[in-house]
C-alpha cells in the first residue's frame, strides 16, 4: 500500500481518531485499546502501527546472536498451558550440571554469541549456591557474552533460598553476572486467568512488583503476553496498560514480546493453535498501546519465520536471534526439528521482509562486524507488496 493511499484510507476509516492520536503521539485509552482487537481490519491496524514503529526505528529490523539453555524442567507449579515441565506421558525430567552447561556453551565456541538467554522451572532440590554457580560457569565459559536469565518466579524462587530481600539478592546475581531479565511468565495479568491456569505461581502484582524492583537495582528486563488461549480482548488491554503503568514508573522495559500459545502436551490441549492473523494483531496492538516501550519482537520461534517476517510491517523491529536450541514450547514444524537459524539465514530474512537488518546486543546497541558485511551484499531487497 502506497503510503499515500495508507494515510486516506486511515483518515477515512473507523480508526480515524486512532489515527488521528497515533500522529499526533497521543497516549491510547483502554476503549481505544478494546476497539483495536475488536477490529476486523488488519490493514488498517497493521499501518497504524507501522506508523509508530517507523517513528521510533525507520526501517531497521534488529537481531541478536544469542544463545538459549534450559537449565532443568523439573517444575512444581503445575502451569495448566505449559508442555515444557517433566510430568507423566511427558517430557523426561532434567536438571543440567553446571559441567553439562559449560558444555552445551563450549559446542558453540565458533559462533560469536552475544547473548545467553537462560530460564527453566523451579525446581525446589535446587539451592541458592547453584544459582550463584550457573551464572559464574556462564560468564566462565562466555565472559564476552551478556547474561540474560531468571523470569520472575524463579527469582522469587531464589529469594526464597536466599532468605534475603528481592533488592538484595538482584545485587548479588549481578555480581555474578546477571545483566537483565528475559521478561517470561507474566502469562496475563489479570487475577482471573491466573487463577484458573497458574495458580501455584507468582500473582501479577508480584510479577510486576519482581520487575520493578529489577528496574530499581538497574537490571532492565522484557516483558511478554502469552495469548491465545482463555483470556478475553478486555484482559489482553489490561494486561498492555499494566505494564504501560509499570513502566510510567521505573522505565526499565526494553521489549515486549507477544507470545502465543501453543496448546499440544498441555492440559487445555483441546485450545486450537494461534492464527498468523491474531499474531499480527498482537504485534500490531502491542505497539500503538505501548507508547513507552522503545521495542516490539516478532519471536520467530513461536509464530513461524514466516510470520515474524510480515510482522516488520505490524509493528515488529525485533526478529529475536540465533537461539541455537529451545525448548520451552513447540517446536516450529514437526517435520524440522532445527531451532535455529544462522545469521545469513536471519539476515536473509530481514532483507526479503524490505528491512535494513541491523545487528544488536542486549542493550540494542548496534554491532557492526566484517562478517555482517559479507553477507549483506549477497541478498537484494524484496519489498513486501503492502509496504508500498
């Protein structure tokens, strides 16, 4: 779509006065915010997001290196939408070795990895020194590498074994190495479907409270929605503006990451598997509610390549990265069992989605390497047909 003729069919459409406060870098309300997932027009809401995104990143689609371990899926919270966690007709328990993570990150020496995002369940055998221990063979074995690990309940989980307040044990993680929080586990925050789908874990004011205080003791963090599966249009905007509340508060979000559900080896497996639209619109509504968060990620692993590409064009100016492994949900395609993608592979994508591909660590600062610039030449733009 020409940006032109974008531009009348938003001023002449029902979202007129989205339009209208989008333009002129007006905060949303709640009903603004219903009315955007109520809307059938995928168009529409894809261009007024794209709007927001080119104001904050013109055309530059970021991507990391990164790395992911799952330390244990031993868990014993019991999460009804979870298929990670060891359980019967399940996947076999595991609890990896402090060795056995210096291994899997000593397999990826020749990569040069930016960053080890590293979360699991709570295993209650675990004491507070293996955590303390993780993080030091991490930044042992990668002492290059950025530490992104722990979601809220497991630092809740570790302030327990600690017996020391959340502040206090947040300090002594960064002394290890701890440099941000990946922003998992905040499911919807709303008390209702906690209740109903993860009752045994952290409630969303101790979520958000978890993250706050990160904030304070300056360890930035993402933030996620997991969506898809028995929440309501109306908790999916309370869930956006609670963190747009948040961070009002303590600026220390860098990213909010939609992430749909997949249903399969979970117990509400009967729940069918997200639509590449409603990842759109996810995408797409995450961006104009939240005006506060500096980035949006398409997570390619969760919502297929495919889609996360179209999704530079809904709001996205994240792709994620490398991953190398993940094993949290579903893999991609049952026929592929690879859960990574190469730097070119990233790179190639981006540019075909009509981006400019734009290497980042944790911090999105850029990086610019001479590998990088052996690949860009080697794939021309194609421009997806809404983009002009």
């Amino acid at each position: 779509m020409h940006p032109t003729i974008a531009h009348r069919y938003l001023q002449n459409g029902p979202l007129s006065d989205i339009y209208d406060k989008v333009m002129e870098g007006k905060r949303l309300s709640f009903a603004e915010g219903l009315r955007l997932w109520q809307s059938d027009d995928l168009n529409a809401l894809g261009a007024l997001a794209n709007l927001a995104r080119e104001a904050r990143h013109g055309n530059k689609t970021y991507y990391v290196r990164n790395q992911h371990i799952n330390y244990t899926n031993l868990c014993n919270k019991g999460c009804k939408f979870c298929s990670f966690y060891a359980q019967k007709n399940g996947p076999d328990p595991y609890t990896m070795s402090t060795e056995d993570v210096r291994r899997k990150l000593e397999l990826t020496r020749h990569i040069p990895v930016t960053e080890i995002h590293m979360v699991a369940g709570i295993n209650p055998k675990l004491s507070y020194s293996y955590y303390l221990e993780l993080l030091d063979t991490v930044k042992a074995t990668r002492p290059e590498a950025h530490i992104k690990a722990f979601t809220m309940v497991e630092l809740l989980q570790i302030q327990k074994l600690a017996k020391k307040p959340m502040a206090e044990v947040l300090l002594e993680l960064k002394a290890h190495g701890l440099s941000s929080l990946p922003g998992g586990g905040a499911e919807i925050l709303t008390d209702r479907v906690h209740d109903i789908l993860f009752a045994k874990k952290e409630t969303a004011a101790e979520w958000l409270e978890t993250a706050k205080t990160a904030h304070r003791v300056g360890l930035p963090t993402n933030a996620t929605m997991l969506y898809g599966h028995i929440e309501t249009l109306e908790e999916r905007v309370i869930h956006v503006m609670k963190l747009r509340e948040a961070q009002d508060e303590t600026n220390g979000f860098l990213t909010f990451i939609p992430l749909s559900f997949s249903s399969k080896g979970t117990k509400i497996s009967h729940i069918p598997q997200t639509t590449g639209i409603l990842d759109l619109k996810a995408i797409a509504i995450g961006r104009l509610m939240l005006d506060n968060f500096p980035h949006i990620k398409s997570f390619w692993m969760m919502i297929t390549p495919a889609v996360a590409q179209a999704a530079q064009w809904y709001g996205a100016d994240d792709i994620d990265g490398t991953i190398v492994e993940y094993q949290i949900t579903h893999e991609i395609d049952e026929e592929n069992t690879e859960q990574n993608l190469s730097q070119r592979q990233l790179v190639g994508m981006i540019l075909e989605a009509g981006r400019d591909p734009v290497e980042r660590d944790a911090h999105y600062n850029e990086i610019h390497r001479d590998d990088s610039a052996e690949i860009l030449p080697q794939h021309p733009r194609v421009a997806l047909p809404m983009a002009r």
